[in-house]
C-alpha cells in the first residue's frame, strides 16, 4: 500500500512540474539586455572570480547609449547608493544618504 502511494505521488508531481514548465515559452524572443549579457558571458570565458565580475561589469556597461535606460527600483537605488556611500561615518554618511536617495 505504501509503494502505491509512493508511486502515485511521484506521478503527481512529476506531471504536475511538466504542466507548470509548459507556462513558459520556450522561443520567447530575448531583449537585448539578456543578448548583451550572453555576449559578455562567452567573452567571460576563462576568467574567474574578481577578475571575471569587473569584467562583466565593464563589459554590460560599455556602450550603455545602445541600452534603453530604464528607471532604478528604490530597492536598486537604495543598493548602489549603500555601496557608493561606503567608508562614510555619521552625518556625513547621513547627509550622503540623502542626497543619493532623492536623486
């Protein structure tokens, strides 16, 4: 009875899988954002940890006019101005802040 069970649940899930991934096309066409991010990644080829990140981060930004330019989340905004604000302390930390965050 147990194996029965067993079998019936595998089954279930399994089919239950197949159906959700049938939600996804399969021949979406790509934006060209995910096209430049596989440009950088076959040109990445080889290159491992900092190297490969300042890499790609150079290589995502050059030629940023071709990119249409899409308005940061807050959450994105708050990200890059944490890390910008890096080795700031106290007010001045505060006041840069503030000034990045409502720009």
């Amino acid at each position: 009875m147990k194996q029965l069970f067993c079998i019936a649940a595998a089954l279930a899930i399994a089919f239950s899988a197949s159906a959700f991934a049938a939600d996804t096309p399969a021949s979406a066409p790509m934006t060209a954002q995910q096209t430049k991010m596989g440009d950088c990644n076959k040109q990445a080829v080889g290159k491992k940890g900092d190297d490969r990140k300042a890499f790609m981060k150079a290589c995502l930004s050059a030629g940023g006019a071709a990119a249409p330019a899409t308005p940061m989340t807050q959450q994105e905004k708050m990200k890059k101005c944490n890390a910008d604000a890096t080795g700031k302390k106290g007010d001045d930390r505060k006041a840069f802040m503030k000034s990045c965050l409502s720009a």
